[in-house]
C-alpha cells in the first residue's frame, strides 16, 4: 500500500465509505447524521478526527469475548502493512491503574493528546458493559411509568 497524506485520504474517504451509517434526524431542520463502525474510532462518529482509516495514529479501545478490554494503538508499520501495524495492551487491572495507561499512551508520549477524552469516555463505558455481561453489576430496570 503507497503511503498518501492523511488529509487525502479523509477528501477521498469522507463521503463513501463501507463503514459509513447515515442515519436521518428527527426533525427535517436536524437533517442527517453520519456514523462510522471502522476501527480505530473511538466515537463512531464519521469526521477526521476520529476516523481510523485517515489518521496514521489512532487509538481504539474495544472489548474482549472474556470481558476483558484492550487498547489498540497503531503503529509505524501500519501505513505499508495490515494487520501487523497495530499494538495491542491488555487493560485487565482497575480503573486507576487503566486510566493512567490510556492517558500515557495517548497523552504523555505525544502520540494523540486530543483523544484522551474521547479514549476514557469509551473506556468507562466498556468498562461497564463488562461488569454487567461477568455479573457484578446488575443492569438498570427501564421506567416504565404509571401502571
């Protein structure tokens, strides 16, 4: 694969893609909105910032089929390879201790400083799911109003 500018390839990538979910607004004044299920988007948001493809450093943080969650962080390599080109760092101890990797990852070492939000925000709530699916924690009962 030929390396290209990042910004290229978003102005190639920003209006077709297969990873792109268009879903319409409420109103006909909110107009529609614009989804990504690529990896390496933390929001699922399609927009440069976030996008997995266009960026040559991205952060993704997803669950594991152990309920357990990783951090998947792209590499040098990964411009001229596939798969090979991405880290992965197991986040299996407790919330302090992972929320200081995330922010050394993406912060300290200057790799993606404006994703350090946006990489605890889908850390909490992974986090979550997890303890829901190993039973720790119940879900949340729906309202169901008056009966």
């Amino acid at each position: 694969m030929v390396a290209a500018a990042d910004s290229l390839v978003w102005e190639l990538i920003k209006n077709n893609n297969s990873s792109m979910r268009k879903m319409n607004g409420r109103t006909s004044r909110s107009g529609s909105i614009r989804f990504s299920t690529e990896r390496g988007n933390l929001m699922s948001r399609s927009t440069y910032k976030y996008s997995g493809l266009a960026n040559s450093k991205t952060i993704d943080i997803s669950a594991t089929d152990d309920n357990r969650a990783v951090l998947t962080v792209k590499t040098k390599k990964a411009a001229t390879s596939g798969k090979s080109g991405k880290s992965a760092i197991a986040l299996n101890k407790d919330f302090r201790r992972v929320e200081k990797t995330i922010t050394s990852q993406a912060t300290d070492n200057y790799y993606r400083p404006d994703l350090k939000s946006a990489a605890l925000a889908k850390y909490t709530t992974v986090y979550r799911s997890n303890r829901v699916a190993k039973g720790v924690k119940k879900t949340v009962p729906v309202k169901k109003g008056r009966a």
